[in-house]
C-alpha cells in the first residue's frame, strides 16, 4: 500500500465516521487516540465517542504510542489482530512489519532488518516513519510490549520469564516500558492470579477476526499432516516448530466463529525449548492461521459473483492457510508435484525420517523437526524416494534456500522472489505462484492450470471471470479447493 492510500485511509472524517459507528472491522486498521486524556483506543471502543477535535488517527500502535499515548485499558487495543494491510501491502512498510513481528528487531537489530529489506537503515527509518508514524526502534518496542501484555494477562508465567519471552533485553526495560505504554506495572495488570510451575510452556489466545472457519482449516492441515512434523484430531492440530533458539511445539484449538465483525480466539499451546523465541513462534502461528485475514471484506467481494458465490456464502470466513517455515513449504510444494496428497505425505514423511532432526515432545507423534535447507542441500538427488529430475529439482531448491538466493522470510519483494524461483530448474509457474500464497502470503495467487481447480469451476458451471476476483484470488482458489477437502472428525461435546 502507497503512502497516498495509507493516508487516504487515515481522512479524519472517515476515521471518525467508523469510530461513532464502532465498527469491529476496522480494528487493527488504524487507532483512536484522544488528547484530553493521552488514551489510545481501538475503533470500536465501547466508551463515550470523544469530540473529533480531540482525536487525532494513527496506523500503529506504535504511533499511537510514540506520540505519547497509552492504551486504553477498556478497550485493549492491543488485543486487536495485526492490520491486514500487512498482508495485503507488498510494499517496503508491509515487508518490514512482517519482518519486525517475527522478532527480526530483537535478534538482528535495525541493521539486520534493513539487510534483509534491502535499504540502509537511516532510509529505512525514514520511510517507516513517514508511512506507519514511528521508526523500527519503536515499532519492535510496541511489538515487546503487545506480547507481554498478552503473556502477563493469559498465561501463568512468571513475570520474569514473561520478560524475555516477549524480547525485552533485561526486567528493568521489560517493567519501565509497561509502565509507560499501559499506565501499570506488570504486577498490576496480572492481579493476584499465579504463576505456572512449568518453564517453556506458554497458552495464548491468539486473535482472529470473524467469520472464522477453524474448522475447514483444520480439515486442510489434517489432511496434508507430515508423519513425525504434524499431528491432528478432533478439533485440533499440532506441530513442531524449528525456532531461532531451539526447538518448540505448538497445539491448537479450532473451532468455527460465524458471527461476522468480531473478534474470535485460537487457543495455542506452546512448548518452547527457550522462552526467548515466544515472540517468533507466535507471530509464524498466527501466519499458519491468515490471522490477519479481514474475512468481512474478503466474503463481501466474493459472495455475488455468479459461479464461486455460493460456495463463499457456504463456508463464511475461509482462510488461505500460511506457514510456520517458508523453506518447509517450498521444498513440500516441489514434493508434491505432480502426485496425489497420500503419496506428498508419504514420501515427505519418509524425507523427514531420514533427513529431520529427533527431538523430544510431549505430544504424541510429534518426533522431528522438519530438514532444514542446508541438510536437504547436501542430499544426493539419486537417493530420494521420487523421480531423479524432482529430486534434482528438490535439491536445487534447498541450495538456492541455503545459499540466500531464495528467501522465503517475507521480508523481500514477492516478484523478486518468484522470478529467483523460475530460475530454478524444475520450479514453474504452478510451484511458484503456490508458494508465493502459502509461504509469503499472496493474497492473489491463481493457479490457472491447477488440475483440481478444471475440474471443480467445470462442475460449477458458467464461465468464471478470474480477474474479478481480484485482489482475493487466493481465497477464491482455497473455496474452490474446499470442495474436494474431507472432514475431519468433530470433537466430542461435553
């Protein structure tokens, strides 16, 4: 998103158009900060609507923060999923908010967030500024202290550990920056509830905006599930998490939200082998879930058109699922060319057998982590269980991962990276343009000569126009995908 359209979308009289009438859709699109009070809101706030020339709109919360607000403590403006700009925009500000939820800030600092961008880090700084309000200090800074009021207020760790899971650097930072953004100490804002006894584990409600269709995204999950990386049942899916400070494990719950305009909840259930990589794992989760998907806006594009509408007024809220590793969705998405989804998960399980690293868990059937590109680099082609060319193909990829030719972070260009793809041997159009949806979250892919895809739009009937389903063509091709998907098991009421 250009910085035109970012402003276009900050009009003051439109902003407090959508505060008055409370709208939940655009929460996490901008925020409400009041001068008379030094209070942030989200949009939807249920306090008394303050006159508009004592408002002032920010894209952040970081902005919001950085012009000396807090949050305000009815609302929970932090609580809002991240805007879905982030996923939407393919711009530089989009890139390095990514970047920046994954942590990169905190492990690499600024200078590292600008190498994997591509600019210096004074532009960098510049033009995140001039396009969210605050520079990558502050926004990583807003990023810690979202994380931590999320961890102090639902999981039972101490506050020392909450500390540095969220990516503070010592307590002192971690206590003076609550303090400042939450008008509260740590202590204050968890009350009198206890800590947990079991270091590494963490349980997070991670929000989503609704319609929610946990459920087909479960059933997708389960269906693709790696033997010894992922795991599935009723109403849940887990998996193991490769994390810059060791390994994890993540178990979630999914369940349906159909009432449209709110705010619904995953719970998660991490087991992290470091508290440091909380942040990390949380922000590659919430991409496994399109957390950041505004489902109101995508189903309301949808809904009308004449050959995919029905499907979409079936299945409210269907989400393109993500990853928690790029280079494990590419190297999966080569594997699976060209062979059913049985045949994918048995040849990739056999991979992972092989070539993955043992850990122990605490979930059943949760036993390695998935190869990394390097392991996968140094395989002889000739050895993989699949044809020689898609093992050329395979490994040549995991070199390209390995090397940096091919970074499949979220942080560059997504045409760049497609180009470096199709380089490759054995990578076409159909391999690229689905990694580009699943690893760097493309919001508009299509894969025009998808067999599936024919088959499904040839049963439906009518001539589908593709391009009107821009710039949502990813979820019209997850819709017409659902079609073919089989349920899972519903859980056991109680």
């Amino acid at each position: 998103m250009n910085t035109a359209t970012r402003l276009a979308l900050l009009d003051p009289e439109s902003c407090y158009r959508a505060v008055k009438s409370r709208d939940r859709r655009f929460d996490g699109v901008f925020y409400t900060a009041v001068r008379t009070t030094g209070i942030y809101c989200r949009p939807s706030c249920p306090a008394r609507t303050p006159a508009l020339a004592n408002v002032t709109f920010h894209p952040t919360a970081a902005a919001a923060q950085s012009a000396g607000h807090r949050a305000c403590k009815r609302c929970l403006p932090d609580a809002t999923p991240g805007s879905p700009d982030w996923d939407v925009a393919a711009d530089v500000a989009g890139r390095a908010m990514r970047l920046i939820s994954d942590g990169v800030v905190d492990r690499e600092g600024v200078e590292g967030l600008a190498r994997r961008i591509g600019y210096t880090s004074r532009h960098l700084g510049r033009l995140l500024t001039r396009e969210l309000g605050a520079p990558p200090l502050a926004l990583a800074r807003a990023r810690r202290a979202q994380t931590a009021r999320v961890l102090i207020e639902t999981s039972e760790m101490s506050l020392t550990d909450v500390a540095f899971a969220a990516g503070f650097s010592s307590v002192r930072q971690f206590n003076e920056t609550v303090r400042e953004v939450y008008a509260q100490s740590p202590s204050e804002l968890r009350g009198r509830r206890t800590r947990s006894t079991t270091r590494g584990a963490v349980t997070m409600r991670l929000a989503v905006r609704t319609p929610f269709a946990g459920r087909r995204l479960l059933d997708f999950l389960a269906y693709h599930l790696v033997p010894g990386v992922e795991v599935a049942g009723p109403g849940w899916y887990a998996r193991t998490l490769d994390l810059p400070h060791g390994p994890g494990t993540v178990r979630l719950q999914l369940a349906d939200a159909t009432v449209a305009g709110q705010t619904a909840f995953v719970t998660a259930l991490f087991s992290l082998h470091d508290l440091r990589d909380t942040t990390a794992a949380v922000e590659r989760v919430r991409r496994l879930l399109d957390a950041d998907c505004d489902p109101v806006a995508v189903d309301d594009h949808l809904a009308d058109d004449p050959v995919i509408g029905r499907l979409v007024r079936a299945t409210p809220g269907l989400r393109v699922p993500g990853q928690v590793d790029g280079d494990e969705t590419a190297v999966r998405t080569v594997i699976g060319q060209q062979v059913s989804v049985t045949g994918a998960r048995t040849v990739t399980g056999r991979i992972v057998a092989e070539h993955g690293r043992r850990i122990e868990t605490d979930v059943p059937g949760l036993t390695h982590l998935f190869p990394d590109a390097v392991t996968l680099a140094q395989v002889d082609p000739e050895v993989l269980p699949m044809p020689r060319a898609r093992g050329r193909a395979l490994v040549g990829l995991a070199a390209a991962l390995a090397s940096g030719h091919v970074a499949l972070d979220r942080g560059p260009d997504r045409d760049d990276v497609r180009r470096a793809l199709l380089e490759l041997p054995g990578i076409g159009p159909w391999t690229a343009d689905y990694v580009a949806m699943r690893a760097l979250g493309h919001p508009d892919v299509f894969l025009p000569t998808d067999l599936a895809v024919r088959n499904v739009l040839r049963d439906l009937g009518g001539t589908a126009d593709v391009g009107q389903w821009r710039p949502w063509r990813s979820y019209a091709l997850m819709h017409l995908w659902n079609t073919l998907m089989p349920d899972t098991p519903a859980p056991e009421e109680t």
